[in-house]
C-alpha cells in the first residue's frame, strides 16, 4: 500500500513537470512568434538598403529612387542607425519613409515643419496645415515603421528645431530656394547649426543653378557657391560635395523652372517625351560640418 502511494506520488509529480515544462515551452513559443511577427513588421535595420526595400514604402515614391539615389546619398552624408536626425519639412514624406524605420531601433528620426500657427492666415496657413496633417497621419497608420518617428513645428520667423546641441545630423532636401525667396535662409541655417552637436553634420540637396541667381528668382534653382556661403555664414565648414545626384540633362531653362520637370511635369502634355528623357533636376549634394568645440 506503502508502494504503490508512491508510485502514485512519483506519477502526479512526472505529470506536473510534464505540464509545466509544457506550459513554458508554450509561452517560449508565443514569445517567440510575438517577436517574429515585430521583427516582420518592422525589421532591426543594419542595412540601409533593407530599409528602402521596405514594402511598406509608397510605390510611386520607391519609383523615383533612380532620380533621388537614397542609399548614395544618405551614406555620403554619413547617416548611422545609431544617430538623431532631423530633416527640415519633409513635406509628403519621401525621406521619412526611409529614415525614421531605419532610425527606429537605436537612433531617433524627427520631422521639422512648418507650425501653421506662425504663418499668416490664407493659403500659405491652410498649406503648411495640410503638410503636417498628412505627415501625422503617415506615421499614425504604420506605427512598425513610425511610432518613435518625432515632429517639431518651428517658427520660419525664429526657427528652432530642438535643444541646442541635440542632433547628429540635419537633412534639408531641396528647400533652400524657397527660404531664399521668402528671406529666411539666413535663419534656417543658424537653427541648423544650434541644434547640431559640434562635429555634427548638414546635408544639403538642392537643385543648382549654372550661376548664382538673385535673391527673388523664380527657377527654383540655386546657385552652388550661393548655399556654400549659406552654409559658412551660419559658422558652417564645408566637408565634402557629391555628384551622386547630378544630371548633366537638365538645360535649366525651362518656361515654368524646376517645376516644368518630373516629378511636377508643368509642362504641355506633347512635351512629356522631352521632359521625362531628361529627368528630375540637376542637384548639388553637400556636406557640411559644425567644428567641434
């Protein structure tokens, strides 16, 4: 009777530890899938290029990669997985797309734009309204890619895009002739340089004119040495050019400016052919650098 208590003991004892090693098997197992299924949506990005691979990528955007030259360019400005970013109005999100997924695991991606509220009320308001909702609402409907993804409204009056010495790296992508006009780009290259850290970087894009324009052109372009002095006047030194994003097609006289080219195509529909052989603008790629201190 003695014996077989036991035995019965040993049995209740073996299925107990049967059923709990099961039961951890199974939670290692859930655990296992949650994290595959995070790791699906939204992959750890060692690789840059995974991250314009990513499906989740508008394909019209992806479709200009061949214009724009993501992976050259954001590698000639130096951008780490590990870094702070800033890019100034990244209007639709082209490069957001791309740098806030690649940016999300050990790095931060933040989004400058215009604050509605610091401009007159009117089209140029509604406009800047419209451009930060859009954006907002990228982020909010793919929170794999955006949900650590920042936005700071800034005042193009008084523009401040973060605490001082805060970010790695700014990024402007062809902006700089709208500050020119508007009599904001002496401003915007001061914010730039506040919030970067010393030894940090500024990339710039921009279309480049043949020669410098004045101040109230309308082309669109920009003359290379013009930004340079931007750049330097704001305490600026410049680090490296690129030709990655040159196109020796663009004739830069064309009736209605940048515009009359993809991806805007102001132009009459008989002259599409023309147009799309010769392709998105011609850009100047430059890299500056905050001196260390």
């Amino acid at each position: 009777m003695f014996r077989t208590a036991l035995l019965a003991s040993a049995v209740v004892v073996t299925l107990a530890a049967c059923a709990s090693s099961m039961s951890a098997s199974d939670n290692n197992a859930a655990t296992d899938a949650e994290a595959a299924a995070e790791t699906s949506a939204a992959p750890t990005t060692a690789s840059l290029a995974d991250v314009i691979a990513g499906s989740w990528r508008d394909p019209k955007n992806s479709a200009r990669d061949a214009h724009r030259h993501p992976q050259e360019t954001l590698s000639f400005f130096g951008v780490a997985p590990t870094q702070t970013v800033v890019e100034i109005t990244p209007g639709g999100g082209w490069y957001a797309e791309i740098l806030a997924p690649y940016l999300r695991e050990s790095g931060r991606y933040v989004a400058a734009v215009v604050d509605p509220a610091a401009v007159p009320e009117g089209k140029s308001r509604d406009y800047q309204q419209k451009n930060k909702t859009q954006l907002e609402t990228k982020f909010a409907a793919a929170p794999a890619q955006f949900d650590r993804a920042g936005v700071v409204a800034y005042d193009p009056a008084a523009p401040s895009f973060g605490a001082p010495a805060s970010a790695d790296v700014v990024l402007t992508f062809r902006n700089v002739h709208n500050w020119r006009s508007a009599k904001q780009a002496e401003g915007m290259f001061k914010g730039f340089y506040a919030v970067l850290k010393p030894g940090g970087a500024l990339g710039v894009v921009e279309h480049r004119a043949k020669a410098d324009v004045p101040a109230d052109d309308k082309s669109g372009y920009v003359g290379e040495a013009q930004v340079i002095a931007m750049a330097q006047a704001a305490g600026f030194e410049l680090d490296a050019k690129s030709e990655v994003n040159a196109n020796p097609k663009d004739t830069k006289d064309h009736p209605n400016g940048v515009w009359t080219l993809p991806p805007v195509n102001d132009h009459d529909a008989e002259d599409d052919a023309k147009y799309a052989a010769i392709g998105e603008s011609d850009r100047m790629t430059l890299r500056f650098v905050k001196p260390a201190q």
